[in-house]
C-alpha cells in the first residue's frame, strides 16, 4: 500500500496534464499549487471576470479551484491569501487608493 508522498506525486502527475494546472504553475509556481495540493486545494479551471466593481473594459483572472469538495471562484490575491503568501496591491489598486486619499 502506498504512503502519502507516493499517492501525492501520483495525483499531481495525473492532474500535471491538465491546462488548469498548467496555468496555475505559471501564475504561481509550482511550489505554491504543491503546497494548496496538500492542503486539499486544486485547480480545475481559470475564467475571466471583471476586474473591480462594474468595469467594462479590463478584465481580471478567477480561478476555480476544489476546496476539500467545495467548488469555488477565487481571485489571483485570494489565492495567495490561502496559500500563506502576502500580496503587493495591484496597479489599479493603487490608482484607486491615492485617487482615495487625494480626494479625501
């Protein structure tokens, strides 16, 4: 019977093959999708969503990813929040919180 690390290597060789999981690698390293493996996180798809309250014309990156047998669409900082990882605010980001404190 196998231990975990050989059932580990064995999903994460049968989920490489997927374009969820290659994008994800290429978004996060592969050191970060390893480690949300572990915790029971896996990507099964990317999807494309506005980027901040009712923008039309920029676009931001959603991930779908398998929380334990829970599906659901996390945002490229979200992701790294569960990870344990800090985030830099995005450029737009920035642009709203020194309009935010020039304004106010």
């Amino acid at each position: 019977m196998p231990g975990n690390a050989e059932r580990l290597q064995f999903l994460i060789r049968g989920f490489a093959m997927s374009v969820a999981y290659n994008i994800a690698v290429s978004h996060f390293g592969r050191r970060i999708v390893t480690s949300l493996y572990k915790q029971g996180i896996s990507f099964i798809g990317v999807q494309a969503v506005p980027a901040f309250d009712g923008d039309t014309y920029f676009q931001d990156t959603a991930y779908a990813v398998n929380d334990n047998e829970t599906h659901r669409l996390l945002r490229y900082a979200d992701v790294l929040a569960i990870a344990g990882k800090v985030t830099p605010l995005r450029r737009d980001e920035k642009r709203i919180v020194d309009i935010m404190e020039r304004v106010g």
